[in-house]
C-alpha cells in the first residue's frame, strides 16, 4: 500500500516506477485517479463532487477483486481513513498476502503546492482531516504496521527526497 495525504506524491511515484501503468511487469498497479480519468470523458459534465463516492466504491472493488485473485500488486491510498485500512487488511488476511506499506510523509504545505501544480485540489476540509490523521498514522507504523493496516508486515517511511530516489518496488515471494 502506497499512502500519503492528497499531494504527497504518490500517483507521480508511481507513475515513474511503473511506467506501463495498470500491468507492469507482472505487478498491479492501482491507482484511483487512473479510474478518475477514464471516468471523465463521460462524466467530466457532471460535477466531480455527485460521481466521487462511485469513483472510490468503484475503485475499491477492483482493489479488492485483485487482492482476492492474489499476485503482486502496489494500491494507491491517502491510507487516512480507518474503514479502507481495515478493508485491506481484512482482504489481505483472506486472500493470504502480505502487507507491506510505503508512506510518502511531506508537509501539508508542501503536498497542497503538489496539488495546485497538477491542477487538482482537494476540499479544505478534507485535507485538514487528512493532514490531522497523519501524524498519529505515521507514529502507530513505527511501532507497529499491523496498527495502520491490520496483519501489515512491514512500513517504511519516505520523504520527498527519499521517494525520489527510490528506483523500484520488488516482490519476492513468501
């Protein structure tokens, strides 16, 4: 799971990892926006806030399709709201995989510019609720990960630096 409050950086590192999108080399990749934007042409009429909450079940329910199925797979998530980490776990658990997270951990300042310069915004009132939930997230994954993603395995924290100088996620089997 690649989590980080809305303009940390995640669809860019994810987009400069795994270039080939959806399916590369063996792994999927996940991202919401990417269900957003084929999403638009047809309903980029109607305003974004009325198709958001079928936008997210929708993307949901091919997260958790693909978990069940098994295999590689990298799930894009501001990873902030409790009920979709307890989700991920639960499916994970299920489906017999490991949990591992990367968090993308920038200033709120900083992601908010991230969000500007791509031309989308989130809701004020949604980033502060994001950015109030982060720190305490970021505290419980260096205690322990299976507090932010029930039965996680692991959580590494990266700053920007750090998520630019990442070169791949690897998959090594159990």
């Amino acid at each position: 799971m690649l989590g980080g409050i809305p303009g940390a950086g995640k669809s860019t590192l994810l987009r400069r990892l795994f270039p080939g999108g959806t399916e590369d080399g063996g792994v999927r990749v996940f991202d919401s926006g990417w269900v957003r934007d084929r999403w638009r042409p047809v309903l980029g009429g109607v305003p974004y806030s009325w198709w958001r909450p079928v936008l997210h079940l929708t993307y949901y329910g091919l997260v958790l399709r693909a978990m069940r199925a098994g295999g590689p797979l990298v799930v894009h998530d501001c990873a902030t709201r409790p009920w979709v980490r307890r989700l991920i776990g639960w499916r994970a658990r299920r489906s017999g995989l490991a949990v591992h997270l990367v968090l993308l951990d920038v200033p709120e300042d900083v992601a908010r510019s991230g969000q500007h310069a791509r031309g989308r915004v989130v809701r004020s009132g949604s980033m502060d609720k994001h950015s109030r939930r982060w720190p305490r997230l970021l505290e419980r994954a260096a205690e322990e990960p299976g507090r932010v993603v029930p039965g996680a395995a692991s959580a590494v924290v990266l700053d920007r630096r750090g998520a630019d100088q990442l070169e791949k996620i690897s998959f090594e089997p159990n």
